[in-house]
C-alpha cells in the first residue's frame, strides 16, 4: 500500500465553533473530558453536555455586547473550564487569546493588553497576580473559572445558568476570520501575537485526521500547557474534531501520569522531548531496581534484530512489560515542540510503544510534518503533511538551508507588526521558519538548529549548537547543556563553547563510590572528560574550546525549551575551563 492510499478522507474543513455542535449531534453522550476528583474517580463530560454549557455561555457573552472581532482572554490549567471558554468565545463570533499560564505577571499582563481583551476568563489561583497588575484599559470584565468570595466576579457556571434563558443566537462564522491570537513562547525574548484564522487551524486539523487513524475509541492525554499551539491543536481541538476524548493529567509527576494513563486507557498523546525523556528514566529506574535491566536489554536486541528482517517481535516480547506500566493501549506518542533524542524514541518503539516525532510553529498552526505511523524515520520529523509544501533556501555545500513553508495552515501575520509580517516571509510567499535543515530524497525533514543559533568559525565553518547539545546531554554527569558562540580573541568568527548545569547527584554517587571528596578541579576533570568523550561524535572545527559550569536549571519557556537570550555573553565574563 502506496503512502497515498494509506491517507484517509478528513471529516471536512469548517469553522472552530461548529465542533462542539457537530460533535454533540453525532458522538451524544459519549465522554469528551474526563477530569481526575480526589473523592470519587474521574469527572465524565459528555459531548452533548459540552456543547449545552458553550451555547448557553457564548449567549451570555453576546448578551454582553461581545461582538465579531472583539478579544477575549483565557488564563488557567487544562481542564473542562478552559475548553468550554475556548469554544464559546469562537461561537459568540470573538477571537481566542489564550495566554501562557507559567509566565510572570508583567507577561501576563502585556498579552492581555497588548491583544485589547475585553473578557478574562480565569483560574481563581491567578486571582492574586491580577491584582497587583496595574489596570488594563480595555479590560471590562474578569470571570472566575469557579465560584469566588467577589460580587464583581461571577463564576462561569453563573454565566452559564444566564445564558441558557437567552434568546441571542451566535453569529456564522467564515474560515478567513481570526480564531485565535497566539503569543510566541519567547525564546528570544520577543513575544509576538500570531493571527489564526479558523481556515490556518481546521486545515490542521483536518490534515492530522487524515494521517492518524483517530475516532471515538481513543483517549488522548493532555499533559502539555492548552494556550500552546502543539497543544491546543493537536491535544485539544484533534480529539474534539475526531469523536475521541480527553484525560486532562492531574499532574506532571510521573507516577499520577502513568495511572491517568491506565485508568483512562489513554491510547494517544503528544508531548515534549523532556517529558518522553523522563518517562524512559523512570521506566528504566525501575526496571534496575527489580533487577530485570539486563534482560530488557537483551530482549530488545532480540527485537531489533527481528526487525531487520521485518519480524515485529516487539509487541509480544513486551507485553506484559507495557500492561504492568499501563500502557497495553497506548497506540501512538507524538513528540513535538523540540528535537527528539533518536535513542529515546528507538527505546520506546523496541517496547511497542509507536514513539516518533513530528514539526511545526506557532506560525504554522503549527504542525508542518510528521513522521507517519506505518514509516518512521527518528532522525526526521518526517514529510510534509497532506496540503503543506516544504523547502529550503540559502542552502550550503552541506545541503543545509533555511526551512520555508506554504500551505493553508500558514498564519495571517503578526498583530499589529506588519514590520515583522514582512520579514517572515520571502518575495514569492513562503513563510520562512527560522530553522535549518536538511530535506532528503524521499521529502523527510532533518532539523539541524536554528538560524539565529549558529556558529560561524574563524575558518568560515557553520556550527549548530543543537548538534553538540545532543551529545552532550547523553552523559550520565549532565544535566543540561547550553553551546554558545565565543567572540575570538584576534580575527573574525567564534570559538565553540558552552554552559553546563551538572547533574549533582550523579557526580556525588560517582565520587562516593570512589571515596573521594571532590574540589572544583575533580569536577571539571569529569566534565572534561565527558566532554572529550561527546566530541567523537563531531568533527574536529566543532569542538568546544571553553566551557563554564552554572549552577541552576537554564530558564525555560512553558514548553522547555531555554532562553538562549538570556545567557549569550555568559562564558566570557567569567573564566571557564579551557579544552
């Protein structure tokens, strides 16, 4: 069977406010959302009870005076309180602004200003930042997820009850509409809002259908923060879109996360890199300490070995392994928002675990490519999904060049940046991406780093900080590890170099074991030597001549990736370890 073939019909390209409607009229009472409660289980929302509480709210809000256009914030946690927010402020006709949860308060407050917000609907534990902001002149109203002790701020479940007695019928809406006004995570210290029109993300959508054999038998798991695109895509809007439900995670602990994923029997979920990562660490960590590591190892061999010759020995081999660790059902994990360490992917599909991972941006809706299910290739992101093309400029003699994307998924621009609007883009339209990468004969994607992070060597070489990263973040000693461009001291170019946060406890254990008391000079001779130990990976112009040890956790944004901005300059104000 041709890819072409496997591609399935979508269930059609529409309006973000018609789901709920669509889905209550054809899925009923099947579970939508499924919310952990401490007393009795989980909290079951069926699709016709969604849909009951976004009509009856988004009467309210056009009661209100919310008109076609207008702005209307969400700010809380994954939960059935944020989704139905969401969804009726697309049926009342306004536009989505949803706002990043883990930002500090002065972030928090220039989106909701910046983006001219009428409404806020809010968590009550954000009730305290609020007020400590200085007031938003276009903000009228604040809506408490829940119940507070303030006549000024009425619950949504109020607003509801109000609705439901209203005779306001919601607006149509058309495809070329703004749905949402997403602010980028910020990892240049920049945050632009990003215009989607409900054409940019029901293409999406629709493409993703098409791709991944989805329906009312599967559960998502929603772990990652909802105002992220990744997420509010492909974790929130593809389930709803698919007839599927959603567990919302009680919590970003392992443990509670491996039995929301056995109690639910949670068949799908996307993530980060990191996540998938700590995953397999405490996977791996238990299976140490019941003594069964070997074995594992050896199994898998036995399944990569099978697979070589096309025998799927994996599921079998495993199965017990993946029903005590309640994930028999789990069918595909998606990882987006990052590079995936091939070795953690190849760790989870030797187990039978369908691990692969897939691209896109804010920009894009944000998914552009995706490994497909049937032909995973790790150290790709895959080809481009169904209605987007994909090509590079500005390419070197490594085949490396600039990621350039079109397709109906591609935003409307920056709001009120037409300055930044054009430069996104080349002359003949297509979105530049910022990233670099490498397209290979059968059209999968390799990203190899971002523009704005490479490296250019005395000697004219191009050096993708990721690249270094990688390798570095395999040793047992590091924890994370920042690459970075040096000025020279005389001529042109930069020197390699880079920032390290050590894995305290690991290094404590190893020069226990050694009975030794270590001084900075014994830290410095492991990481050296680890560092020499990565390099053999990588040609010798892509050596790290300097290095520095930190102290804390690199600063992240929500979706873990690290601020690179905030630490460029950092290896030459104070003198680090020469290599």
């Amino acid at each position: 069977m041709t890819d072409s073939e496997r591609i399935r019909p979508h269930r059609g390209i529409f309006p973000l406010n018609e789901l709920t409607r669509r889905g209550a009229e054809e899925f009923r009472d099947r579970p939508v959302m499924r919310t952990w409660n401490r007393s009795d289980g989980y909290d079951v929302i069926s699709y016709n009870e969604l849909h009951r509480r976004v009509h009856a709210l988004a009467k309210w809000l056009i009661d209100y005076g919310i008109e076609q256009g207008d702005r209307v914030a969400v700010l809380g946690p994954n939960g059935p309180d944020w989704s139905v927010s969401y969804f009726a402020i697309q049926t009342a006709g306004a536009v989505a602004v949803p706002v990043d949860s883990l930002m500090p308060a002065p972030g928090i407050r220039h989106i909701i200003a910046e983006s001219g917000s009428r409404i806020l609907f809010v968590a009550e534990k954000f009730f305290s930042m609020l007020e400590e902001m200085e007031p938003i002149r276009t903000l009228e109203r604040v809506v408490s997820f829940t119940p507070v002790d303030d006549p000024e701020v009425p619950a949504l479940s109020e607003l509801i009850k109000k609705g439901e007695g209203s005779d306001a019928t919601p607006p149509a809406r058309d495809l070329s509409e703004l749905a949402a006004l997403l602010y980028t995570s910020g990892t240049t210290g920049h945050s632009k809002g990003v215009m989607l029109t409900h054409n940019n993300i029901a293409s999406n959508l629709a493409s993703a259908y098409s791709l991944f054999d989805l329906g009312p038998d599967d559960t998502f798991l929603s772990v990652l923060p909802v105002h992220h695109s990744f997420e509010g895509t492909a974790g929130f809007l593809l389930p709803v879109y698919s007839g599927a439900s959603i567990t919302y995670a009680r919590s970003l602990k392992s443990a509670e996360i491996v039995e929301d994923i056995r109690n639910t029997g949670v068949t799908f979920m996307v993530g980060v890199p990191l996540l998938f990562e700590k995953m397999m660490q405490g996977m791996q960590r238990k299976l140490r300490q019941a003594g069964k590591d070997k074995l594992v190892r050896a199994l898998m061999g036995v399944a990569k070995a099978g697979g070589a010759v096309g025998l799927n020995l994996s599921k079998p081999l495993f199965n017990g392994l993946r029903e005590k660790a309640g994930m028999n059902r789990i069918r595909i994990l998606c990882s987006g928002g990052g590079p995936l360490d091939p070795a953690v992917a190849k760790f989870f599909n030797l187990l039978g675990l369908r691990l692969f991972q897939g691209y896109g941006l804010t920009e894009t809706a944000p998914v552009t490519h995706a490994n497909r299910p049937w032909r995973i290739r790790h150290e790709t992101v895959g080809p481009p999904i169904p209605g987007v093309e994909c090509k590079l400029i500005d390419v070197n003699d490594q085949g490396v060049g600039e990621v350039c994307i079109k397709g109906p998924n591609v935003f409307a621009g920056y709001y009120r940046n037409e300055k930044a609007t054009r430069e996104a883009f080349t002359e003949d339209g297509w979105f530049k991406t910022g990233d670099l990468g490498i397209i290979y004969e059968d059209n999968y994607l390799q990203i190899t780093g971002r523009k704005k992070n490479m490296i250019v060597t005395g000697g004219g070489k191009n050096v993708y900080p990721e690249e270094i990263e990688h390798y570095l973040n395999r040793s047992e000693f590091i924890a994370e590890a920042l690459v970075l461009g040096i000025p020279r001291e005389k001529g042109l170019g930069e020197e390699v170099g880079a920032l390290i946060y050590p894995d305290f406890e690991a290094l404590d254990l190893h020069f226990e074991s050694k009975g030794v008391t270590p001084d900075e000079k014994d830290v410095d001779a492991v990481l050296k030597a680890e560092i020499q130990e990565a390099q053999k990976h990588l040609a010798d112009y892509k050596w790290i001549r300097m290095f520095r040890i930190v102290d804390e956790e690199f600063q992240k944004t929500s979706t873990k990736k690290i601020k690179r901005y905030m630490y460029s300059g950092d290896l030459v104000k104070v003198n680090g370890g020469r290599l």
